[in-house]
C-alpha cells in the first residue's frame, strides 16, 4: 500500500503543495497525513522510500508558514477574547435594565 501511495505523488510534489499560500489550510490536512504515513510512517527503510533525502528546506518552509498561521490564529483569539471581556459588562447591564 505505501508503495502504492508513494507511486501517485512524490514528495516534490506533496511539499508544493503544502508550501503553497493559495490553499487554506484545511485543505492540506489530507496531503499532509499523506507524507506523514505514505513517506515518514513506513515500514520500508527510510533510503527505499526517499525519507532519507527528505528535501529540509522546503519541510523547514512549511513548518515556519504554518507556525506563522497558528501564531496569528492566536493572536485573533486572544483579541475575541479581550472584546468579549470589555463587551461583557456592557451586554450585562443591557440585559439588567430590560428585565
């Protein structure tokens, strides 16, 4: 089956895909669990499957954009966080005064 897997898409083109911007993330999942068990998971040695020459730039690539998207991921919730505690006291009020 790995081998199978590994015969329909290259690491090449696994890591272009992966490395580029156009694709919202939830889209790579599938190709990443791809490489992940196709290439790095196997049960062939790391020389037969290729993992061994494992293009590192292009991994390093990956691995520094999505650190980037998680980073901002957490910023945007830490700032949804601080509107919804400013916010709180306001809607509590609001809903106070009605009742």
């Amino acid at each position: 089956m790995e081998s199978m897997c590994q015969t329909l898409l290259e690491m090449e083109e696994l890591f272009g895909i992966l490395n580029t911007s156009k694709i919202a993330v939830k889209d790579k999942i599938p190709f990443a669990r791809f490489l992940a068990f196709g290439y790095m998971n196997s049960s062939k040695p790391a020389i037969q499957t290729g993992a061994i020459e494992l293009p590192h730039k292009r991994l390093n690539f990956f691995l520094v954009c999505e650190a980037d998207s998680l980073h901002r991921l957490s910023e945007d919730i830490f700032l949804f966080c601080v509107f919804i505690s400013e916010s709180f006291g306001d809607c509590w009020n609001l809903l106070n005064r009605n009742l």
